[in-house]
C-alpha cells in the first residue's frame, strides 16, 4: 500500500509532501482504482497530465526536484485540454474523467491511456468480453486483447467463447452487436 498527501496551493502549486511536484497545475484528482494522479497545467496550452503512484513513491524528499536522481516519469503522453478546464471526477473503477469547461459544462471523456490501463487489469483477470466491449467502444485494434499475454489469453479463450455466446443468449439480439457476433469479429481482425 502506497500513501501519499497531494495538495494544491492558491498559487497552483501541486505538492506531493513537501515536495514541489508542478508549478502551475489548475487542478488535480487521484484515480485510485488506476493508481493515478491527474492534474491539469495552466498557461497557453494548457494539458491534462497523467503520473503514476509508483512514479511518485520514487521520489525523494530529501533531494531537490531538480536533481537528476528526482526525475518525475509520467505515465502518459500529455494530453491537450481546453484552456481554464478543471478536473471534478474521476470515478471509481473506470478510466473515464468528468472535466469542467470555462463555459460551465461538464465533459466526461476515456483518456487513451486510462482505457488502456483498464484493460491490462482486466485481461490480467482474464475479463476478456469486458474488454472486447471497451476495445470496439474505444476502436481499439482487437488484436491487443491476444498480444497482451497470448499464453493467458489461450488458456482460458474458451472461457471466453462460453462468456460470448451467454452474452448473446442473455442479449437476444437488442444490441447493435451480439456476443457471437463480437467473437467473430474478433477472429476476423486477427493479424501476425
């Protein structure tokens, strides 16, 4: 288990301890279920960043955050946001982020990098069809959901053909795509 105090100064300073982690940070969250740390950065182009736990728990204190040894790695690439948004949620067990906008309103949007995390959890519990689901919402290449760990994936695929074809009898065609239908599209988009 991993503890950590975050906080945000009035002057949009983001501490993690005593420790200055970003100087010019509008807001930030923690994703607990994902063990990340989300923050926007103010200024002209302003992006919303993602940093694991691990990442900060390698930090030391006692060094300044210049130093070579203190070298804050972020998990993603930065991804661009409009300028005066604000993190509000991050809800529990899911890569989406709800994000106020200047105007007011709220978007709600899956950043890449959190679907992908997701879904690595989730084939690691070999949760296949969950990911099959988030993989073709997301349009994301299929084979991932094999390349990520083939011999898992074969060791419980048929798991996974019974899960597919139980999701179409419980469906009874009221979707777009039966689970039948989802496994063949699965075999047809494989690749070397």
């Amino acid at each position: 288990v991993i503890y950590l105090a975050l906080g945000l100064t009035d002057k949009n300073r983001l501490y993690c301890g005593e420790m200055l982690l970003v100087a010019g940070a509008s807001s930030f969250l923690v994703n607990e279920s994902l063990q990340m740390v989300l923050y926007i950065t103010v200024g002209a182009q302003p992006k919303l960043h993602f940093v694991s736990f691990a990442s900060l728990s390698t930090l030391d204190p006692t060094q300044s955050f210049d130093h070579p040894d203190n070298l804050l790695v972020e998990f993603a690439e930065a991804r661009p946001v409009e300028r005066g948004a604000r993190l509000v949620s991050a809800p529990y067990g899911s890569p989406k982020i709800i994000v106020q906008q200047p105007r007011g309103n709220l978007e709600g949007f899956e950043p890449r990098a959190l679907v992908l995390l997701q879904a690595r959890k989730l084939m690691d519990n070999q949760e296949y069809y969950q990911v099959m689901v988030m993989f073709r919402r997301q349009k994301i290449d299929l084979n991932l959901l094999i390349d990520h760990n083939p011999s898992l994936f074969l060791l419980h695929c048929d798991q996974f053909v019974t899960e597919c074809i139980k999701k179409s009898k419980m469906d009874g065609g009221r979707t777009n795509q039966t689970g039948i239908e989802m496994l063949a599209l699965l075999i047809t988009s494989l690749s070397d």
